[in-house]
C-alpha cells in the first residue's frame, strides 16, 4: 500500500485523487537576490517541503523552501495574526513528519485537527496551490491518536498525579504568588518525607488541612511552618479548580508520555491528537499540561544528541497563555526544559501570534521559523511588528510591506541549514496539506478512541489508598483513641465518686469491733450497774483506755 494510500484512523483505505494544475508556474530565478535565497534551500539529506518561494509578486515552485529533517529538534516558532493559517501550517509540518517516520503531538484547541487522520477533499483551491507551488498533491489520511485531559470531550484520557506535576506547574495553575508557591513545595517536601502520595487533589487538600490542625501545625515548625492565610488561599484555589470540572485531570492511571513516541505498522509516525475544545475556556490548565507532557518526557528520555531525524516533534499551540503571569521559578523550568530536550531528540515548535510572546531567553533557542502574516491596525500593532522584523536576520525583502501584505496560507520562513547556520529569510507560498482541513465527523472520532489498544489501559480511573485515606484512617484512629481515653478517665471518675460515697454510708453489714461487743454483753451490763462504786469506775476506765495513773 503506498502512502498515499494508506487507511486513515476513522476508516479504512481511501481513494487518492491528485490535484490537477490549471496554469503553468513561472520560473526559477536565474540570478540575484532571489537565486541565492533559493540556493539557500537546497538541502541535500532529507527535508520537508513548506513551500515555493515569493519574489517580486511571483511564486517560483522551482525554489522550493525546505527544512532539514535533522535539525527539527532545534526548535521553532509558528506565529502569526489570527486567520492567517498557522493551524494549517501545523499540518502541513505533521504529516510529512509522520510520512518520514518521526511521531507528532499537536493540541487541538479549537477541534479541527482531527481531520488529519483523514484523507483531504479535492478542490479547486486545492488544485490551484497545488499547481503554485510545485506539489503534487494526493489526498491522505495520517495514523492518530486522540487523547483528552482527564476524559473530558473525545479522547484517551490523559491525568497526571499531583506529585509528578510538581508545586511549580500546580502553582502556575491555581495562579498562585510566590510566596504561596514557596509554601506549596514545602507541602510537597512533608508529603514526600513522611510516604504520602499526592495522587489527586483531594490528597493534596488533605495535607493541606492536616498541617494546619491542632495536631499537623508543629509538623513544620523547624522548616519554616505553613500559616494558617496561606493555606486557606491553597484550599480556596483548590477547590475552585476542582468546581470548574479540573478534578478528574489529576488521578490514576497516571498516562505514560512514552505513549507519544509509538510509530503505525506501516513506518510511519503516529501523530497524537490532544482535543482540547472541552477546556479552551481553560487556558492556563490546558497550557500547563501540555507544559507538564514536555518535562515528562524531558526526565524519562535518555541523552542520544543529534539524529538523523527527531524522536518526536511537540507543537505547543497557544504559547502565549503558558507565559501569561508566570512566576521566575516557572520561566526557569521552561527555559531549561527547551534548552536540554533538543539533546533527547525532542523538538519544539511554540505556535503564537507574535515572537514578543514568547520570553528573549525561549525565544533564543527557536532555531525554525515561520512567520504568517501581522497586522499593523494599532499603534501597539505597529511596534509589535518592528520588534518582530528584528528578530530575524538582514534581508533584501522590506519585511514590514512583505508581513503586512502576505495572505492566508503564505508566510515568511527562515530555518537552520543542515550545518546549522540559519539559511536566507524566504517568502513563501506555503503547501496544501493532504490530509482533510476540518474536522472529523464525531461518530467516526469516538470509534477511532475506543478502537485504540490504549483505551482499555487509560479509560477507568482508579482510586487507591494514598495521602487522603491515610490521613483519614490515622484520624479515625486518633479519634478513637481519644473517646477510649475520654471513656477510661470518665469511668475512674465515676469508681472514684462510688468509693467516696460509700464512706458515709452506714455500717449494718461490718463486723462490730471489740469495744462495740464489750459494750453490748451482759458483763459490761452489770459493771455498769456498780459504775458507782470504786471498782466500778477503774474498771470501766481500763476497758476505754481512760485507766487512772497510778501513783
């Protein structure tokens, strides 16, 4: 089965029609400025094709502008104004990737990128970009899977234990400040000391309200302490999280990142879907996730420098909410992540509307780059779009004209050649993607999810004794403890009240002692009678202990 043939993940083989060119292109250029970026391009290992190059109002599809499959885990930067097409610039990257064999992660905010795992409808506009830029289109569907955080909308479930995400992205998430942040790691340093799994929020929430009882409180006193404002700040943060539907993110089984790495039978990458419709209106939780994927991966993957070609490429859409009122902490983790994971044969394509979204240190580390069109309507406008035509290298393009002008589907595009040096700034009439350009039909999408062999893995959340039934159970206990205690010492009361009161009770069942027998016989009877006389009275003295001196 060719490639251009090959079932896609919502059915089986589909037809493959190519896209008829109506008008013939113009020619490459010759000489001058547009010949030398043109020979800018001219890779000789393996590359993807983006597109033909735009010169002087003309598309020239015999300058194909390319970028060399090793050096994609260098990074790169998809940016643009909103409806230029930087979503189908994603496409377009992810499928001749999977067609090389290098899996693909895309998160799809708005839903309409499931289409690539279908093959694309022919057209007329599909035909006449075809035709432009040099491409002999066919239409194909790509292998996917589709994954969904914590199960909401279509998708595998993907959750993530509190622990793995760790205080820095939990913090960014419950939008907590430094100082809170600080307190949360020191939460985390206690649950991880004394063996308390931090697998859900309700965990956490637990912790949380054990360190500032009456019992919890001394537990952190010689590190510092947790007072009692910030944990309730914690405890708010949490549960409104928790109110807005975020609580079935964080639990077991935790997803194994391993899973994005997978390529078909057939050799090709599996490019991972992750839906997120269900939570756009939750951009920092969506964004921080997709940041938690990438540290993941970053941890689990061994040292393996430059490769042929990546191991994984991860588009990270929407990158501007993953900076938006970040802690130093948090900036730190990112910058280094970026940094390292190149060596892990990880690239990283951030996909925003402008380059100042992104912090100088990240952006620095952005090798690739595809630049859709900016709009000047503004005065804030305008100086965005001087700052962005700085950050790209000397031109013979007028690149403030060229980015205001250029149309949907066209970008500017300069990448790092095959030695590393970054090739000419290069206009560009981008590509048709082969696969579909929308949305696949829901039925179609849910059957692919529950075909998946990892649907049986990740589907059923599991909830097993961890930091919230520990504490419970030790609770349970102490206050059991407490009503034996409170039981003993209430029964030794009441022994005690028995014995006193038995003090003053009569004695009718006590033997009679020795002076109450003399009293009561018949003997001391009669001595009382001589009680008069003088023996009489030293007897009677004797017998009570009263006898007289003698002299």
């Amino acid at each position: 089965m060719s490639v251009s043939e090959q079932p896609s993940a919502t059915g089986g083989a589909q037809p493959a029609p190519a896209a008829q060119a109506p008008a013939a292109p113009a020619a490459a250029p010759a000489a001058g400025p547009a010949a030398e970026i043109a020979a800018g391009y001219a890779f000789d290992g393996p590359a993807l094709d983006l597109g033909a190059l735009l010169w002087d109002g003309a598309c020239h599809p015999d300058a194909p502008i390319r970028i060399p499959l090793p050096v994609l885990n260098r990074h790169g930067l998809v940016a643009g104004a909103t409806g230029t097409g930087k979503t189908k610039t994603l496409q377009l990257i992810a499928e001749q990737l999977s067609g090389h064999g290098v899996p693909v992660f895309l998160a799809d905010i708005k839903g309409d990128v499931s289409g690539i795992s279908a093959p694309g409808e022919v057209g007329e506009r599909v035909g006449q970009r075809a035709a432009e830029v040099g491409q002999e289109w066919r239409a194909t569907g790509f292998p996917c899977e589709f994954y969904g955080l914590g199960g909401l909308g279509p998708g595998i479930p993907v959750r993530a234990t509190v622990t793995s995400f760790g205080p820095v992205l939990l913090s960014k998430v419950l939008q907590l400040n430094r100082t809170q942040e600080q307190s949360l790691g020191l939460i985390f340093h206690y649950a991880d000391a004394k063996g308390l799994e931090l697998v859900d929020l309700k965990d956490l929430r637990a912790v949380v309200a054990f360190l500032v009882s009456d019992t919890g409180r001394a537990e952190l006193k010689g590190i510092g302490g947790l007072s009692t404002v910030t944990a309730g700040v914690i405890l708010r943060a949490i549960t409104a999280f928790e109110q807005q539907g975020a609580g079935g993110f964080f639990g077991e089984p935790e997803f194994d990142t391993g899973e994005f790495l997978r390529t078909a039978a057939d050799g090709r990458g599996t490019v991972s879907v992750l839906e997120l419709p269900a939570v756009q209106d939750k951009p920092q939780l969506f964004s921080t996730f997709l940041m938690w994927m990438l540290a993941d991966l970053f941890h689990d993957l061994p040292e393996v420098g430059d490769l042929e070609k990546p191991k994984l490429v991860f588009f990270f859409d929407e990158a501007h909410l993953l900076f938006k009122g970040a802690s130093k902490a948090f900036l730190e983790s990112i910058t280094q992540t970026v940094r390292l994971i190149r060596s892990k044969g990880v690239g990283v394509f951030l996909v925003t509307q402008t380059p100042k979204d992104v912090p100088a240190d990240v952006l620095a580390q952005l090798g690739n780059r595809v630049q859709h069109a900016l709009r000047a309507f503004t005065p804030d406008d305008a100086k965005a779009l001087k700052a962005t035509v700085r950050t790209f290298p000397k031109s013979p393009y007028d690149l403030e004209e060229v980015l205001t002008g250029l149309g949907t589907g066209e970008a500017v595009v300069t990448v790092l050649s095959e030695k590393g040096a970054p090739t000419p700034v290069a206009a560009t009439r981008l590509r048709a993607p082969e696969s579909l350009m929308g949305p696949v039909d829901a039925a179609a999408l849910d059957a692919a999810v529950k075909a998946s062999p990892l649907y049986g893995r990740y589907a059923e959340a599991v909830d097993r004794e961890s930091a919230y039934e520990k504490l419970t159970a030790e609770q349970k206990a102490a206050e059991a403890a407490a009503l034996e205690a409170a039981a003993a010492q209430e029964a030794e009361k009441a022994a005690k009240e028995d014995e006193k009161n038995g003090a003053r009770a009569p004695r009718e069942k006590e033997e009679p002692s020795l002076a109450e027998q003399v009293v009561g016989s018949g003997i001391f009877k009669s001595l009382a009678r001589s009680i008069g006389t003088q023996l009489g009275r030293e007897i009677s003295r004797s017998v009570f202990g009263t006898a007289r001196r003698r002299r």
